[in-house]
C-alpha cells in the first residue's frame, strides 16, 4: 500500500513516515504544488495524509483538484491540521479529519481502518 505524506512541517513528515514506512510504502512531499506533481507524474496511492494549512497551494485546494481526477476520485483523504475553521468543507473533500497534535499509534489505526474500509 502506498501513503502519500503532504505537510510543509519536517518534523511532521519525518515522524509520521518513520511510524508508517514499516507497513507502507511512503513518499513525502512539503508542498502541495509537489503532490500535485506527484500524482500528475502517474504515481497513484492508496491513502494521502493531507495538511491544510501550507504555503501556496493549501490542502483544501489540493484535495478539490485531486477529486477532479478520474484516478484520485476515490482516493482516501485524511486531512491533518493545527487550525482549521471550517470543517464542513473540509469533509467534502476528505475520509477524515485529524487535529494536530495527534497520537501516532491513533494515526495508525485511523489509516489501517481507511485502507481496510477501501479495499
């Protein structure tokens, strides 16, 4: 299974992908013109850990355009964030919203219950 990490946060990234990358396959990305990119490129990925609130292209515009696309339809969103106002908007778009800061081990099992839902 493949994650896709987007957050502009090192520290973030860095924690996140050390706890996942025993069980998935994981690719980073600190920007979300660079996931963009990614999926544009042809990769594909099971599951994006998402955070809203970054420079530029924010994760909310993010997860509009990659729901535009027939390969990312369907592609499991979890929407991580500090501060974010308008929840409702974010579900649009989103399997799941997870405040920061969150426990790791509750990130785990949020993203193997999504995997399994979507399987």
């Amino acid at each position: 299974m493949r994650i896709l990490i987007v957050d502009d946060d090192d520290t973030q990234t860095c924690l996140v992908e050390t706890v996942l990358k025993e069980e998935y396959d994981i690719s980073v990305c600190h920007s979300g013109k660079a996931a963009l990119e990614a999926v544009f490129a042809g990769q594909s990925f099971d599951l994006i850990l998402l955070d809203i609130q970054m420079p530029g292209i924010n994760g909310l515009q993010v997860a509009q355009r990659l729901r535009r696309l027939p390969t990312c339809k369907s592609t499991p969103v979890i929407f991580l964030s500090a501060v974010y106002e308008n929840y409702e908007e974010a579900e649009q778009f989103s399997s799941f919203f997870i405040d920061k800061p969150y426990c790791l081990s509750k990130l785990q099992n949020h993203i193997r219950l999504i995997l399994q839902a979507s399987a």
